[in-house]
C-alpha cells in the first residue's frame, strides 16, 4: 500500500477501496468480521474426519512401542486411545513427534469423556 493511499485512509476520502480498508485493518490486527479469520493448525487438526478409520502403527512410534502385543498392523481409533490411556505412565513425550501429540488430542476429543485423563 502506498503512502498516498494511507493518507487518504486516515482522510477518509471515498476514493479509497475497500480492499486498501481491509488490508489497513489486517495491519493493525483489527478484525470487524468482515473476513472470517484463517484456522489454525489446531483447529484443522480437530476437524471431524482428521482421525483416519485405521491407525497404522508404523506411522506413529510411540504407539507402536506401546501396543507391543498387538499383532495387526492397523488399530481403530478406539483401541488407540485405549492404549495410550492405559499406558500413559510409559509414553517418552520428548520422543513423541508433533503429528502423535496431535492424533493423541484428536483422539481424546473424538472419544474421550472431556473430564477423564488426558496424555
């Protein structure tokens, strides 16, 4: 955006359009509702359908680690989070990556009582 049209902004001449309206508000980090704001990693993470309807254990280390026992290479949601509950006290968090730790929270939202514990 150029100077003359900031000026003219602050001026509130007619002249100016609305998309230099806009992009002055966006600097400013001022949002009247216009635009609906981008979502956020988080909120795409949590967005019904993001749990896929097989979980493959080679996809995710420390599930894999912790369902030992399991002799499939695929697990439903549920059983997932059934697993990561109970053994809780044995996940490595330091060793968890980003898209585990995300799963894990997309799993407890999807299935989990949002009072009972948490990984």
């Amino acid at each position: 955006m150029s100077r003359v049209t900031l000026h003219r902004i602050e001026r509130g001449e007619p002249s100016v359009t609305i998309g230099a309206y806009l992009n002055a508000l966006s600097v400013l980090g001022l949002d009247f509702g216009i635009i609906a704001p981008a979502a956020t990693e988080r909120e795409k993470a949590y967005r019904k359908g993001w749990i896929p309807e097989r979980i493959r254990l080679d996809e995710y280390p420390q599930l894999k680690q912790l369902a030992w026992q399991v002799h499939a290479d695929t697990l439903t949601p549920a059983e997932a989070l059934s697993i990561y509950t109970r053994n809780k006290r044995h996940i490595d968090e330091r060793a968890m990556d980003e898209r585990e730790r995300e799963l894990v929270k997309a799993l407890h939202l999807a299935l989990d009582n949002p009072d009972g514990p948490h990984v």
